[in-house]
C-alpha cells in the first residue's frame, strides 16, 4: 500500500516560510476536480484502492529535535507496515528524518535528489538542521548507499567540496542528460524539491533559481527509472508564492506520475 503522507514543517527554512501549507494544497488539486487522477502510464491515484492518505503529522511544537523523532516515527511505523510512503512536505529538511527511518528499514538505499541545491551545506545560519542542510546530516551518517542529485545550478566553493567529501554523484543542469538513469540501484528513494523546476513552471517555491528544468522533461526522467522505488517526498511548494494553483498542480501531477513508479 502506498500511503500520502504530510509534513507541514517549514520552521527549517532559511528565506521564507509558507511549505507548511503545501500538503492541504496539493490535496486540494485532487479534491476540486480540475484535473483527474489517471496517471500517464495508465495507472491512477486511487484512494478507494492502492493508496491511502494518513494524514498530517501533528506536530506539538516547532523544536527541530523533537520534530524530527515526530516524524522518524511516523515513518518507521509505517515502514513496518510494509507500506511505502510519498511524504508531502515541508521545508526539505524533513527529508533527513524520513531518511533515517528508511534506512533502518532498508539498508543500502540509494537516493536520487532532484533540486536546483544541493543542499549539502555544513550547517546554515548557524542551523545543522536547515533545509540547506539534510544530504550533509544524511551523507555524514552513512545513511544511504549513493547519493545522485540532479538539476543543480547553485553550488559554490563549499558544496563542491561537500560533493567530494562525500563522492556524491552530481548532474548539473548546465550538463543535464538523462544519462544518470543507468547508474541507478535499487532500493531507490526518490527526494523532489520543486524548485529544480524552472520557476516559469513552478513559481509557487521559496527560492526561484532560474535556468531549471521543464515539467516535461523531469515527468520524462521519473517515467525512465527502471529500478524499484520504494518511497518518496515532495517538498518545498510555498502556497503563499504560487500562482493559481500552477505550482500545487504540478505537484500533484508529480505525485500521481511517482506513485505509478511504485
Ligand atoms: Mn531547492
């Protein structure tokens, strides 16, 4: 069973807040009706069958510590439900909890990350739990087997030797190929931030980083990944920014084109 799960935590963000509002967004795409539920491989995102939503985390307070064992375990018990989760964020930082939680369940995970960021920094204003920070927490924990990040188009001095430290393998989107897709292993965990999008697709994000990705062409990269993905987040869509719905409706669309991979 696949099951939806939100996040609404963006405390972690460095420039604005606002993707604690994107789980109810994303859903509400599915519940107006505009669009329908048939995915493009056939499929469909049914809730009678297949997938379920659980809900939000309640959080009881914003404490990134306390936050973070929230959702560890959330995800750990349904992890030993045997289900396989799309985790609707949220600020990226949740990725580095839900990953932990994963790990233990899966050990040697892969993980392929799609943003304009690498967000590998040390730690940023001052925070080690920034969501400028989570694939450094992960990559220092030894909790994944590989890392390929993919569409980045911002990485300075520091996160290109965060890269090497932690020989994570980068497809900038200056080289963008889909050539990364043989180098996948199984059990792939797949983490999107939406602003590896170009913001002319998707507006509705914190950090606009022009020069990024169409639509098309990361549904098309998603269609292409021929190994098991056994879960997965979508994250940093900011309702606060969007544009009538362009960017919670991408999301959406998103999350039906990745549950069919599931
Ligand atoms: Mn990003």
């Amino acid at each position: 069973m696949i099951k939806l799960l939100g996040i609404p935590y963006d405390a972690n963000s460095s420039f604005m807040r606002g993707a604690a509002n994107a789980p109810d967004q994303i859903r509400l795409m599915h519940q107006l009706g505009s669009s329908n539920p048939s995915t493009e491989k056939g499929g469909s995102i049914d809730f009678e069958n297949g997938i379920a939503d659980g809900g939000n985390i309640q959080f009881r307070n914003e404490v990134p510590e306390l936050v973070f064992q929230q959702i560890r375990d959330e995800v750990l018990q349904l992890l030993a439900e045997n289900d396989k989760i799309i985790a609707l964020g949220g600020d990226h930082s949740i990725t580095y909890p839900i990953i932990e939680a994963y790990a233990h369940r899966y050990p040697g995970l892969h993980l392929l990350h799609f943003d304009a960021h690498s967000d590998l920094y040390e730690h940023f204003d001052k925070n080690p739990f920034s969501h400028a920070s989570p694939f450094a927490r992960i990559m220092e924990n030894y909790l994944v087997a590989s890392l390929t990040q993919v569409g980045l188009r911002t990485l300075c001095s520091h996160q290109r030797r965060q890269v090497d430290r932690y020989r994570v393998k980068v497809v900038e989107m200056k080289d963008f190929s889909l050539d990364f897709l043989k180098g996948l292993n199984a059990p792939l965990y797949i983490s999107l931030d939406l602003d590896v999008l170009d913001p002319a697709f998707a507006p509705g994000v914190s950090h606009h980083e022009p020069g990024g990705m169409t639509t098309r062409q990361l549904i098309d990269a998603l269609h292409q990944i021929s190994v098991p993905v056994v879960g997965a987040d979508i994250v940093e869509l900011n309702p606060n920014r969007d544009i009538h719905d362009m960017t919670a409706m991408v999301a959406y669309k998103l999350l039906k084109e990745i549950s069919s991979l599931m």
